[in-house]
C-alpha cells in the first residue's frame, strides 16, 4: 500500500468513526490541536498543523456554527481571535478518544513493539526529508 493509499484509508476511516459526532477527520484534527496548549489564533493553529491557514478557518467556523469551539478576543492581537473548546467540544473529543482507543489497538495490533518504533523512525526520517527538500532547486524530470 502506498503513502497515499495509506492516507486515505486512514482518513475515510476515522471519517467513518467519528460522523455521527458531528466529526470529519480534518475537523477531529483542528478540534485535537485545539486542546494541545493554551489558547490559539487560527493562524497558529495552522501553522502548528502545516497547513493552510484559510482551510483551518473553514474548519474552526464549521466548529464554531456546530458549538465545538468559540471565539475569544485575543490580547496580544485585536483582530486574530483565540479558537477556544466550549464543554460540548470537549465531550465530543472525549467520545472520540474513547471510539480511537480500540481502533488504534485493532491497527496495530499486529505490530511489535520494534515494528512501532521502526515506523515512527522511517517516518520521522521521510518527514525530516521532506521538510529539507529546496522546491527551488532545479530537479531532474523522471521519464
């Protein structure tokens, strides 16, 4: 299976676990990096997530109309709002988590501990790579 494949599998997968949440896997995600600190602006939350800052704006106003997340005034920037988790977000990452936990056990539960560890050198090398690479550099064409 390729990383591709494996991308999509794993997205159409936790698009399925959490629909009846009110979830997709991108709006899990976003609503997830919401919870890892204190409070953030739309645009940092894209940045910690490396991607796009209008789609992570798409998303939080999608949490926002559906209650998962508020707005509050930020201190530190008067027109870049802090995303904050209301009680209802919070549960619904709760039920999430609980629905991920056998999930993740079923994914791996052929893996060894080795297996694991091997797979997250692997990709943390590919990432590393991947970061480093220069688009600017002239690049051969394959055939």
């Amino acid at each position: 299976m390729s990383v591709f494949q494996l991308s999509n599998v794993l997205t159409a997968s936790g698009d399925r676990l959490v629909a009846d949440l009110g979830l997709t896997s991108a709006r899990w995600q976003v609503l997830g990096a919401v919870t890892l600190g204190p409070p953030q602006s739309v645009a940092s939350l894209a940045r910690d997530l490396e991607v796009s800052r209008q789609n992570v704006q798409r998303i939080v106003n999608d949490l926002v109309r559906d209650g998962f997340v508020t707005f509050e005034s930020n201190p530190k920037h008067r027109r870049a709002q802090l995303v904050v988790m209301t009680t209802q977000g919070a549960g619904v990452m709760a039920a999430a988590a609980t629905r991920a936990r056998p999930w993740a056990e079923h994914a791996g539960a052929a893996l060894t501990p080795g297996d694991i560890d091997t797979a997250r050198r692997v990709l943390h090398a590919i990432g590393a790579a991947v970061q480093g690479y220069d688009h600017h550099e002239p690049h051969e064409e394959s055939a």
